[in-house]
C-alpha cells in the first residue's frame, strides 16, 4: 500500500477510470495555471528590479555630480538609496522563493 487513501467508493469498472483521470486533469490544469502565474510575476519582479537599478544609478549619479547640494538633499537622497535598496532585497527573495516552488514542482 502506498498510503494513499481512496476519498471514493472503489468500484472496479469505468467511473473510477474516468474519476482518475478528470482528478489527474484537473491537477495537470492547476499546475499549468499557477507556472503561468509564476511567470507573469517573474516577469514583473524583474520589470520592477530593472527600475529599481536605473533609479539607484540615477540617485549615485545625483550624489556624486552635484556638488551643491545641500546636506538635507544629501540625506534625502541617501534615504532614498536606502529604500531604494531595501526594495531590491526583497524583490529578489520574492524571486528566490518563486523559483524554488517552481523547483518543488
């Protein structure tokens, strides 16, 4: 046995054939989904990495340029920076983690 427990009547014939496979089907169908989402949100986490680097690069830019700025623009660009970092962080665990339920399947 290999532990599998039977939530039907087992009735030797068609319809457990056919309760198998619709069962089967229907898992098949929500793998397929939830690939499809996993992709689309792949696919907008990378997006938001991408925006998220131009923005940082941008930021460094500024910092490094403009000489004038002042020491509160200085701290609220850094403040930036830092957030903009933090997102990135967590942008790429929410990636690790998708892949790795991908994995799983």
């Amino acid at each position: 046995s290999s532990g599998i427990k039977a939530e039907w009547p087992l009735r030797p014939g068609k319809n457990d054939f056919e309760y198998v496979l619709r069962e089967r089907n229907e898992l098949d169908n929500r793998v397929k989904h939830d690939k499809q989402v996993h992709l689309q949100r792949l696919a907008s986490l990378k997006e938001q990495i991408h925006i998220a680097r131009l923005s940082f690069a941008v930021l460094v830019e500024m910092l490094q340029d403009d000489t004038s700025l002042d020491n509160e623009k200085r701290e609220e660009l850094l403040r930036q920076l830092a957030e903009i970092d933090s997102q990135l962080g967590a942008l790429q665990r929410e990636i690790l983690d998708i892949e790795r339920m991908e994995a799983e399947n």
